[in-house]
C-alpha cells in the first residue's frame, strides 16, 4: 500500500450551497441567495490566492444585471467609475485602417452607458458585498473533485491536497484537502473549469447541442503618456495582422490614470499549426495606430484567458443532478459584444433563485430545472439569440465576408426578430480544426525589441505567476507516445506555439524529441486543454492559490 493510499479522512463541513469560483457568477449567486433568505449558509471556493488574481477580462461592462442585483452601486464607491465615452470600430491594414461608420453597426453593438473596469477590481469589491450579507469566501482553496452519492447524484465537492510532492506522496507539509457538502453545488469556475468539464461529461449535458467554440484572450495593460489618453474610448478592430482565413480581433479601452488595456483575440479553431496567437498580438502593436499610441509608454501587467465563443447553439444543460453551471463554465459570451460578465451574474441570480425556491420546498440534490427551463427566454437568452450565427458564419466564409454576413443577420435579429440564416452550425470542435504542419509553411515572427514587443519568459513576470515546483504537474499528458507521434510528427508541436505562457517544449537533443512542461509558467488560460489535436493534455488545478495573481486585469 503506498502513502497516498493511507492518507487520512477528509474534514468536511456541511452548507446549504456550495459555489465555485468566485468570479461575477459565483459572487452573484451568492449575494442573491443571502438576499432572498439571510438564513441560508453560503460558502464559496476560489483557487485564486485572493478573489480577483485568476480574473481576466477585457472588460467594457454592461451593468443590466448589476443594477439587478445591487441597484443602490451607483451612490457607492466603487471600481466602476469610467463611463464609455465613445465607441470606434476599425478593419486593419498592415500599414493603415478603415474606420467603420458607427451607423453601420447594430444598435446592440453600442457600449452607451456601459463602463470600462478591470473586472478583478469589481469581484473584490463584490466580494465585499457578499461577506457582509454573511457569506463564507475561502480563497486559495482549489476544488478539485465533484463528490457524488451511490446515486450518482452530486453532494459537494472536495477541494485538493496540499504538500503532495513531485512524486505524488505527501511532503513535509502535507495536508489533507477538505470535502464542503451542500444541498446545492454551483459550478462558477469560468471558461474550460474542470468540475464542469466533469460534469458535462459524466451528465452528458452537451448531448444534442454544438461544440463549444473558444478563443484565447491576450491582454496587457499600459501606462501611456497623458497627451495621448482618452479616459472611455473604447476601440474594437479586425483584419490585420490576421489572415482572412483565420477569426480574431483586438480592442483598446481606455481608463483613466493614463491607463489602457491592450488586448487581441484569436479564435482556436484556426488551421495553421505555426500560428502563435502570442506572435500575432506582439505584431498587432506593431502596426502604427497602436505603435503611436503606446509609443513613451510603459507594460504594466500581462495575462491570457480563453474565452467561450459558441454562444446560444453550444451552451450545454445547465442543471445537472444535485447543481448547475454558471457564468463561462456554461458558455454565456456574447462574442460580437465582447461581453461575458454581465450575462454571468444574470445566469448567478437565476441559479440562485432556482435554488433558494427549491430549498424552500424541502428539496435537495436535485436538478435545478427551473433554471435550465428559464434561461433562453432570459436576458441570457435576448442577449445571446440575435448573435449566435456571427461566430459561425465567421469561421466558415472568412473575415470580410464573414462579418458582413454576420452584421446583416444581426440587424434583421433586432429589426424584425428574424434571421436569414436559421441557426447555423459551428461544425467540428476547435482541436478537430488544426491541420497537419506539412500543408503549411513556418511563419517567420519577429524577434521582440523589449519596448513595444516582448517575449514569453518577461510577460509571465508580469503577470505574478507562482507554483511551488516540487508538486505534481498539474498539466496531464494521457499518452506520451501519442504526444510524440501526432502532436510532435504530424502537427509539427504546436502547443509551443499556441500556449501563451511557454509552458511547452520541444527540446530536440542528439536527434531526440523530448516534450518538457515548463508548469511553473502555466497562466491557467486553459488553452492546452482546448485546443491539443488529440486532447492528450488535460489541466487540472494545481494547489490552491497558485497561478497568476492579477491586480488590476
């Protein structure tokens, strides 16, 4: 019998909910259940050391729900202080733009009345909020299994061990993780999270629904020179330096204290297994709008998150027996928008409020159906039903057409609440889109110049990221000789390329390819567990508090 067979009972403790993830999801479930019934016991898990230091986001915020859930926030103080002040859209060029007439965009593209915010900024200050109402908030506390009874039927959650060594035996420091039963488990972990992932799986909830679609999310935020600040510009733009073939854009949001977010998203079911979406953003500040712009400037902080983009086709079930999904664990971005948060405190509310009903009626540990029954015909769903075949038609007529395409079905949605294209189809999953390297060519990316360009080693710096090394790797390879003879042989290695935090190699040494994980960098984007060809890598949580800790993304 080996150590980790002989390791003690878990303590545990015993709630009426369990919620996690404190992002604007789970925070907003939990403020409402403790609006609805003060009695309620509430615990929430975020693996992040501190609420805030795993949240990335844009993040121009629309307040619908927040004014919801919290209307008295606008007499407060609080992080969400910078109204948009104007809206641009913009196709690039290699050397020049296009700037699309604000006429031309649907009225549901508008950012009036919204607010530039870093959104780690609002969770703390919605974590505040909640605590106050008397829930319980245990940061640096990663949930890492879903507990289930004889009937298959989920009863909590166990957060993971800590102190587990390289070698997976107990260290000097070890400790047992802890099991938080509820009458009610809410999974609000964000895009890719891998209780959800479990529970779409065991549950089957995505039977009958398309693939989820992705894209990785590359930000940085800059201190410029005051001259050229522009406290709620809010700019958004397509087209250079990607091909046609290949969806993605970038924005510029403007804050105040000469602050500005820089950010550039590329869809994960491109072809071209040399594309390296960190490359393509590092070329994106080249081009001379942005290069003027940032030009005496100064890189504050860096991070990456993948972002869910199949919208009103590809959200699974929600209700799952004894939980739900929340927020991005469930797919609630609306992609021409660029907006997630505030469909995930609606869907926050709406879980909520299906389960304060439920424990009011005696019930425990069933499906929430209420709420998978009432989200389509939601905010959720009014958000989300006039977008839903741009990311398609995208993907499968290219960038110019595909977005005009787009646009027209979008202003028919909203003019006449018809579409001339049904529903379409997102077709294969983002992995199943990647072709063999020997259809392609190398892209020659430049070497960075350390002032406008950098590498990948300086950026993880920036973003504050820490694992302690001598624990198990927390990025799962399932079959090393696979790994070696697709990934490597007839892909040509792109998790080099794809992961934005120089997590992987391939070291060729005396003739041999060796694949090293670089865990220590990993930035918990997720991207690996997307987009490998052969879904041979898995990310699981490491020990809790590890990873990014951002302070103002």
């Amino acid at each position: 019998m080996s150590e980790m067979d002989e390791l003690p009972e878990r303590e545990s403790m015993e709630c009426d909910v369990v919620i996690v993830g404190a992002g604007p999801a789970g925070l907003a479930a939990a403020i409402r259940l403790k609006q609805i019934d003060p009695e309620l016991s509430v615990i929430v898990l975020e693996k992040g050391a501190e609420v805030g230091a795993h949240i990335l986001s844009g993040n121009v915020l629309d307040p619908s729900a927040l004014d919801r859930l919290l209307p008295e926030w606008r007499e407060e103080e609080t992080p969400i202080r910078q109204k948009v002040t104007e809206d641009r859209f913009f196709f690039y060029g290699p050397q020049g733009a296009v700037r699309l007439p604000h006429a031309l965009m649907p009225p549901l593209m508008s950012n009036d009345g919204n607010f530039v915010v870093s959104l780690g900024l609002v969770c703390r200050w919605m974590a505040e909020k909640a605590e106050a109402l008397g829930v319980e908030i245990y940061p640096g506390f990663a949930a890492s299994e879903l507990l289930r009874n004889e009937d298959d039927v989920v009863i909590g959650v166990a957060t993971g061990d800590m102190g587990v060594t390289r070698e997976g035996t107990p260290g000097t420091q070890y400790q047992r993780g802890m099991a938080l039963y509820g009458k009610y488990i809410l999974l609000g972990e964000g895009v890719r999270g891998s209780l959800a992932k479990q529970a779409i799986l065991n549950y089957g909830l995505d039977k009958g629904r398309e693939p989820q679609k992705f894209g990785l999310g590359i930000k940085e935020l800059w201190e410029i020179a005051p001259e050229k600040s522009r406290p709620g510009r809010v700019e958004h733009a397509f087209g250079w330096p990607l091909k046609n073939d290949t969806g993605g854009g970038s924005f510029l949001y403007h804050l105040e204290n000469n602050q500005v977010f820089v950010g550039f998203v590329t869809h994960l079911n491109y072809k071209n297994p040399y594309l390296s979406p960190f490359q393509e953003f590092q070329r994106f500040k080249t081009h001379p709008d942005v290069a003027e712009l940032l030009e005496g400037g100064k890189r504050i902080a860096y991070g990456a998150r993948a972002i869910t983009e199949g919208g009103w086709q590809s959200v699974p079930r929600l209700d799952f027996p004894g939980g739900a999904l929340l927020g991005c664990a469930a797919g609630f971005v609306n992609v021409p928008r660029i907006k997630g948060a505030h469909n995930a405190m609606a869907s926050g509310m709406m879980a909520a409020e299906a389960a304060a009903e439920a424990l009011k009626a005696g019930r425990a540990n069933d499906r929430l159906t209420a709420y998978e029954k009432a989200w389509r015909g939601s905010s959720i769903g009014r958000d989300l039903e006039p977008v839903r075949n741009v990311k398609p038609l995208w993907s499968r007529y290219g960038t110019l057409l595909g977005i005009a395409l787009g646009g027209l079905d979008m202003w028919t949605n909203q003019l006449f609440r018809v579409s001339l294209f049904g529903t379409k189809s997102h077709g294969k999953p983002d992995y199943a889109c990647l072709e063999p390297a020997d259809k392609f060519a190398p892209i020659d990316y430049p070497k960075p110049d350390g002032v406008l360009t950098f590498d990948k080693a300086s950026s993880v710096y920036l973003s504050n990221t820490n694992h302690e090394e001598d624990q198990p790797v927390h990025l799962k390879v399932k079959d090393a000789d696979l790994q070696h003879g697709s990934e490597w042989a007839v892909y040509g290695g792109p998790s080099q390329r794809y992961c934005p935090a120089g997590v992987y190699e391939w070291v060729v040494e005396e003739g041999k390819e060796t694949f090293v994980i670089n865990g220590q960098n990993c930035v918990h984007c997720k991207t690996c567990d997307i987009k490998d060809p052969n879904q041979n890598i898995e990310w699981v949580p490491p020990q809790g508090g590890e990873g990014p800790v951002y302070q103002e993304m």
